[in-house]
C-alpha cells in the first residue's frame, strides 16, 4: 500500500506552453470584401517610362558632336522614327520595307532595372512586332566587341530576364546582320525610296489578283501584268507594291527576273508594342 506524502520544498508554478506543430495552419488574413491585409508590397524588378516620338523630349541619348543621330516619317507606323549611330538608321529602313514586320518603334522606352542592388537605365533600340506574333526588343550593335564590358553584360542579361517575363524575345542585332551584302543595301535603299510611292486603282487590283493566288511569283511574270510594254514602269509598280507591305522577297539576295515574290494577307496583330 502506498502513501502520498507531500514535500515540503516549493514547487515552481506551472507555465502551460502551446504545442508546435510543424505546418501550423494560417490564419486567414482576408477581410470581408476579400482583400489581403497583412500583404507586403514588393518592389518592381523594372520600370519602363514611355517617351513622346516626335516631340520636344527627344528620346535619342545626347552624346558627342560626332555621333550621328537623325529621325524620319514612317508610312507603316505613322509616327516619326528616331535613331543614333549608323546601324541604327539602316535597321530602321529595314522594318519599314521589310512586310514580316508588322509594327515597330525606334528608341520606345526607357526601363529602369536593378542590378546587383544598383539601379541602373536601360534605353532598347527598337521593339517590333513580327508576323509570326512575336514580339522582339532589339539592342543593335555594330560587332560583339561593343558587349566586352562586364557591367554592360550584366545589364544585357537583366533585362533578357525581364523581357522573357513579358513574353517577349530580346535580340541583339549586329550591322552584319542588317546589311549582311551588297545586294541588302541596294534592296532596303530601292524599297524605300518607293514607301510613299501612289499605286493607281488598277495597279492595286493586279496585286490583289495575284495575292489572291496565294502562291509565289516571278519578278518577271507580276511585271508583264503590270507593264508588258514598259519593264522600268513594272519594276517601279512591283517596288511599290513591296515597299507598301504588298508583297515580301529576300532582301538579301539579288533582284532578278526571276526572283520569287511572296504575297501578303493582311493579318491580325497577335501582339501589341502599343501601351
């Protein structure tokens, strides 16, 4: 038989602890209309700021006396194209002739990034939007050497990061790329030059009866519809059409009666540049 005998020593007060558990459940932060009270604001990786084309804040970065920089009307986006340097102007040329580029914009925007905790401003060459729906922003530079600096690699690979979370693609362009022969300049200089050029009623159905072919054709065929009696007045028409997103060719190869025309449906823009 046992007896209880009480101690005679103090005991300490009992202080009841709430079990831990390994995944507490949490606690519902919502209010009433469905609003998180307790959710912290993060800060943006990016900002971009929107600049006026045309207007009296000029977007093309100020450098040297001896760097070029100039604008032009644009007949596919009807706005004015700003640029810099001599890549630039000639890549320009090359959206606004080429007809798989749907819409494009010189110097759109800038964007404010941080890298490794450093703010840091970021000014794109171009965006654009081609027909396949894809939305490309374009650094454009003249060799790889312009991208030997660590910091402006670091800068590129932000914002490649960035771009990629918008759906985008991000793209540096060289000049050899732009102009990669002597047949590309004579080409883009050709077509554009014929940008504002005036097809006449008749002119504009003969390219949509043969748009609605759907099928290629030869320089020389599409210019026999044009002008059989006159072969310069059917090479302007056939330029023009082009010129005007008509028809599309290789830019990069020779100009020949031979050379096959591709036409051109209107499509819907899958994407947009615009904000």
């Amino acid at each position: 038989m046992f007896k209880v005998v009480a101690s005679k020593s103090k005991t300490a007060p009992i202080r009841f602890v709430p079990e831990r558990l390994e995944n507490p459940p949490r606690r519902s932060t919502l209010d009433r209309s469905g609003v998180d009270t307790e959710r912290k604001t993060i800060p943006p990786t990016a900002k971009i700021e929107i600049l006026e084309q045309g207007g009296y804040r000029r977007p093309v970065i100020t450098r040297g006396g001896a760097h070029a920089r100039g604008r032009f009307r644009s007949r596919k986006t009807g706005l004015t194209q700003v640029f810099e340097g001599n890549g630039e102007p000639w890549f320009a040329m090359r959206n606004e002739v080429d007809a798989q580029v749907l819409d494009f914009q010189c110097h759109p925007f800038r964007m404010y990034v941080i890298v490794k905790g450093k703010r840091r401003t970021y000014r794109p060459d171009a965006i654009r939007l081609l027909s396949s729906g894809r939305i490309q922003l374009v650094e454009v530079k003249r060799t790889e050497k312009d991208l030997e600096d660590p910091d402006y690699r670091d800068l590129m690979d932000q914002v490649q990061e960035i771009v990629s979370e918008c759906g985008w693609e991000f793209q540096v362009i060289y000049r050899q790329d732009i102009l990669p022969n002597e047949h590309s300049r004579e080409n883009i200089e050709t077509l554009y030059g014929r940008v504002f050029g005036k097809l006449s009623s008749q002119d504009l159905n003969t390219c949509r009866a043969a748009q609605a072919d759907a099928r290629s054709i030869r320089w020389a065929d599409l210019r026999e519809r044009f002008a059989a009696s006159d072969p310069r007045d059917g090479d302007w028409m056939i330029e023009t059409a082009c010129a005007q997103g008509l028809f599309w060719f290789d830019l990069d190869a020779e100009r020949t009666d031979g050379t096959l025309l591709y036409p051109v449906t209107p499509k819907h823009r899958h994407g947009t540049i615009r904000f």
